[in-house]
C-alpha cells in the first residue's frame, strides 16, 4: 500500500513478484556501514543482492550464516557496472525494492598533498556511482511498483572540515543531487534520502580524531538507515544531535571560525599520514591506479 503523500509512514517496498521478500541492492557491502545494512536489512527480511569492488569480500557478507543471498563484485567507476546490481535484483527477485548508495572513500590530508590519481577517483566513487546508481535503480523500480534510494552521505556535507576537501565535496554533492530526483518523484512511489551520519568506526576511520560527537559504530547507521526505509524524510542525521554542528555554517563566518577553534576543529584529520592510517591510503592509492589505467 502506498502512503499519503506527505505521511511520514510511507510503505515498505511490497514483495516481490513471487510473492516473497522483497529485494535490496547495497553498494560497498564488503565492510563497514554497508555490510551492517546489508545485515540488518537481512533481519528485517530483506532479499539482498551486494555489490562490493572487492568480489571476496562481498561473497564473505552474502554467505554468512543463515544467509543466502547475492554477491556481485563491481567496481561503481565503471559505467557498464552501475546497472548490473539493480539488473540481477530485476532478474531474481521482480525488482529492487530499496537501494542503499553506501560505497565511499575517504582521502583525507590538505589538499594540495593529494594524489593526482586519487582526487578523480573519489569523486567518481562517491559521487559518480551513486547518479549512476541511482539511475539504474529508478529505471528498474519505475515500472514495477516503486521503491526507496538511500544515499549515504557524511557531516562534512554540511560540516566543512579541514583535511576533508575532497570528501567533504563530493559529500555535498550527493546531498545536493539526492534533492532533485527526490522533488522529481515524490509524488510518486519512488522516494530518496540522505542519510548524513556523524564519524564512523570504519576501516577509513584511523587518523580521524573527531570532536563534540563520539563515533558511531557502522550498526548506528545500519538501524538510521532501516528507519529511512520506512519514512518519506529529505535527509536523516545521525545521531539527531549531528544537526547542530552543522548548524553553524548559519553563523557569521568569524564566528563560525572562532567556534571551530575552541574544540580544534581543524584538527580532526592531524594524524592523517601516521602509520596507523598506512594500510587504508595504500588500498586506496591502488584502487585509484587501477581504475586509472583502466
């Protein structure tokens, strides 16, 4: 059944056409936050097809106990990959009745020390594959009854912080773009969010030293996002309390300054280029080589 528009209480995607439980495709399901949806959302019942550019991983989350679902290894920068999950999600279960958009990477540093091949990466991962993504998932949920796109978006969308330039970007990016096709179809039986959570306990997380807020572990998220599924919201911050550092960006831009200096803000990312953040930097810097002489 679909809800009134502007009720809160908007449908769960209807199941599939056997009759059975209705599908989920999740992006950067091999670990983190998107293998934490895929695992509530497999609670809550959910079919799942899981696409991860690390194949083993994503056949790791796919075949864990009492589980049978989908594994897909695709790497989201590739344009003939961003409709494969939707497509076997369309084949095997009627359609995708909920997309969540949660693939991401983090360089984080000044700016002007990045590598040239990891600043087009980035925005291609995070911003690249979730308009392609979500391209693919509408065109697959439109004839078939509809559906809900969650994207995974970040408080430096709202909340520019130092040493996250590029992340925070294309954060923004996705929050900005979720808006339009979200007014585009909202009076329809599609509907899109953001979901914004505050610093997450991830494999990204080493180096970051967040302030005000503690991390959140990547199930926070996981249940945040099972919430969105069930309600017609534009964005969703997590915690709620995230709002309010992201309400400052309202202040005079002295006083924003003067506010972020107090709890060193510009301090978060001061241990990026440690030891303890080498491992990630290194996977990232390969990823973005190979996917530059692709």
């Amino acid at each position: 059944m679909r809800a009134r528009h502007g009720d809160e209480t908007s449908l769960l995607p209807r199941p599939d056409h056997t009759g059975g439980a209705p599908a989920a495709v999740i992006t950067g399901a091999g670990r983190g936050p998107g293998q934490a949806i895929a695992r509530r959302l497999h609670r809550d019942g959910y079919q799942l097809v899981l696409g991860d550019i690390d194949g083993p991983r994503a056949r790791a989350t796919a075949d864990e106990p009492d589980t049978r679902h989908t594994a897909v290894e695709a790497d989201i920068t590739r344009r003939d990959a961003a409709d494969e999950p939707a497509a076997v999600a369309t084949e095997r279960h009627g359609r995708p009745g909920v997309r969540g958009d949660n693939a991401d990477v983090m360089p984080l540093g000044r700016f002007r020390h990045h590598s040239p091949d990891v600043l087009p990466y980035a925005c291609e991962v995070n911003l690249g594959g979730i308009v392609r993504g979500s391209r693919a998932a509408i065109e697959h949920m439109r004839p078939r009854g509809g559906g809900r796109i969650i994207e995974i978006a970040g408080i430096t969308a709202v909340k520019p912080l130092a040493g996250f330039a590029v992340h925070g970007a294309t954060k923004a990016a996705v929050v900005s773009f979720s808006q339009s096709p979200r007014r585009e179809l909202r009076h329809g039986s599609i509907h899109v969010t953001a979901v914004l959570p505050h610093m997450i306990t991830t494999p990204m997380a080493p180096g970051i030293e967040p302030r005000l807020l503690r991390p959140l572990g990547a199930s926070h998220v996981a249940d945040a996002v099972a919430r969105a599924i069930t309600k017609r919201r534009a964005t969703v911050h997590v915690p709620r309390t995230a709002r309010f550092p992201a309400r400052t960006a309202l202040l005079p831009q002295r006083v924003q300054d003067v506010t972020d200096d107090i709890p060193r803000m510009d301090d978060v990312a001061s241990a990026v280029g440690t030891p303890v953040r080498a491992p990630y930097d290194d996977e990232l810097i390969a990823h973005a080589a190979r996917s530059t002489t692709a």
